[in-house]
C-alpha cells in the first residue's frame, strides 16, 4: 500500500510552487539567470510546438493551448507539429535531434517519464530543459451508458471472473501505469488495447470495442454530459470541485488505494542557454496570467500546479524515483 500512495508525494512539491509570482510578459532578451554573454538572446521568431500524440487526446489539447498562449504573450510565431509513433518516442527524438535550439519546445506529460524506464529509447527526463507544468490531470474511470458497472470495484471483480478490455494511450502511458497498480493491489489482470491517443480510446470505447477505459476527464466530458459514457470513479485524492463531475466518487470511496496524476507542461530541448530557458520560463508565466491559460485549465477540468525551471525539475526528480519503483519491477 505505500509503494501506491507514493504517486501522490509530487503534488506536494508542485503544491509548494504555487508560491512562485507568475510575472509579467515575456522579454526578448530573457531575463535572469547566470548565461551572460557578450550578445543579448534574440528570442525566435518561429517556433515549433512538437505534439509527441496523435490529435484529439490530452497531449494534442494542451499543445495548442500552448502554442496559442504562447503567441499570445511572446513576438514568435508558433507552429504545431504532430510528431506520432513509438508511445510518443517518435517527437521525444525529434527534440533530442533540436538539441541547443531555443526554437523547438515540446508538449510534455507523463510519457517523458514512463518511456526511458520502460523501453530502450535514446533520452531520459534529464536530457531536456524544463520550463513549465501548467496543471495535474488525474484518471477517470469511464464505461458506456449501457455497461452493467455501476463502480470501479464492478470492474475489477469482473476481471476476476474473466477477461476485461481496456484501452491504453501508447504501451506505457498513464493509463498503463495506473492500471498497474490497480492489478497490484486486488491481484487481477486487464487485457489492454493499445491507441495512439485518448480521443481513439474513448473512440473505442463508444464503439464497444473495449469494455472500459481510463482518461483524463477533459477528453471525455462531452460524453459523459451527453450521457453516451457514464464515469465510476476518478483516482484523484479528492471529489472534483466541477460541476459535471463532483457526484463521481474518488477511488478511495470504493477501495482502491490508487491516486494518479498526469501533468501537463512544456520542455525545450538539451544545452540551451540560460537566456533562452529564461526567456521560456518568464513567457510561460506570462501565459499562466491570460484568460487563455485559465479556459484552458477550466474546461478541460484540471487541477491547478505550476511549477517553473528548477522547481519543475524538482518534482520530476521525485515523480520519477516514484515511478521507477513501480514500472522498474514490470
């Protein structure tokens, strides 16, 4: 049980970032710092927004409200690219190949994490320069209006008793490792079904092609308003304060001792100069003070954390030693 609630540890390090003043706009000669330099940084004037998913999921969300945010507040223009394939390896090894370039940003999220523990790829978290977290976006349980389960422990007995499909975004995403740890706990096993993103698991799941899923409630709140999908329980550490979702219960209500957040954030590649990771750091909070950031947040109902540069690697350190201990025995 305690190797479980660990995933909730990071939330107090982010928690702890709150504190941090989201300044003003972003200057384009990026400010603070110990780079120095005989010539003053000149921020890009076209940037790339790699999106590692397909379109339609969290990560393809969060990348254009990004992107968008960031025009808002900078002089770059900022151009999205979908780079899919390999669980999102694919775009990671696109910003190992942008290393030093201060005109390549990455819409990160747990994948960052998962990947390097979980498969052989060519980077881990340290090989990036992280810039900002914008929020945490926990797991939803969800089933088809029509579905038998009423709760998320009808589902786990039901593996019990035979086979239950799920679906997955990438072979290790956050659905991979939460459900890892709900076969941990109750000794069951899931069959999974791999996409490349949550809006082709929820796809699925409304074609009855899996029998439940997990996602981020963002991703399929119109369902669950239109009645098409029915949530049972979301791994969060408490009842969403939303509206749509505050009669879902926690996990905890029904016995699962599993809470589990995604992040949301962005990373610039490798060996940039400390006046372009200041630059990013001063836009981003620019971008956490907009009606843009805020919409964002709101309708796609996460929790607000922000953490910033090192504060942000701060509490991937921890979010990884945290996940190791449960995918490094996988």
């Amino acid at each position: 049980m305690n190797r479980l609630a660990k995933f909730t540890l990071p939330a107090a390090v982010a928690a702890a970032a709150l504190t941090l003043s989201a300044c003003g706009g972003a200057s384009n000669t990026g400010g603070g710092g110990d780079g120095g330099g005989d010539e003053a940084f000149s921020a890009p004037e076209d940037v790339r927004m790699i999106i590692p998913f397909s379109a339609g999921g969290g990560s393809d969300i969060a990348g254009r409200a990004i992107a968008k945010g960031l025009e808002e507040v900078t002089a770059s223009t900022v151009t999205v690219e979908n780079i899919t394939g390999g669980d999102g390896a694919v775009g990671y090894s696109e910003l190992v190949a942008s290393k030093g370039d201060p005109g390549v940003l990455l819409a990160s999220e747990t994948a960052l994490m998962v990947l390097p523990i979980a498969q052989d790829v060519n980077f881990s978290y340290e090989d990036f320069t992280p810039i900002m977290k914008l929020a945490e976006d926990y797991q939803t349980v969800m089933v088809q209006a029509d579905s038998p389960h009423e709760t998320c422990m009808d589902v786990i007995n039901a593996a019990k008793k035979g086979t239950v499909t799920t679906g997955i975004a990438g072979a290790t995403g956050p659905e991979f490792v939460a459900w890892s740890l709900i076969e941990e706990q109750f000794g069951v096993k899931f069959k999974p079904v791999v996409f490349e993103g949550g809006g082709e698991i929820t796809t699925a799941l409304l074609g009855g092609h899996i029998d439940v899923a997990m996602t981020n409630p963002g991703e399929a709140i119109g369902q669950f308003e239109s009645g098409d999908l029915k949530p049972l329980c979301a791994l969060a550490p408490e009842r969403y304060e939303y509206e749509a979702l505050a009669d879902v219960p926690t996990g905890e209500e029904q016995g699962i001792d599993v809470t589990f957040a995604q992040w949301r954030g962005f990373i610039a590649p490798g060996d940039i100069s400390e006046e372009a990771k200041q630059h990013w750091i001063e836009a981003g909070k620019a971008y956490a003070e907009t009606e843009g950031y805020k919409e964002y947040v709101e309708s796609n109902l996460l929790q607000k954390q922000i953490a910033y540069g090192d504060d942000f690697k701060t509490y991937l350190d921890e979010y990884h030693k945290n996940l190791e201990s449960v995918l490094g025995e996988k």
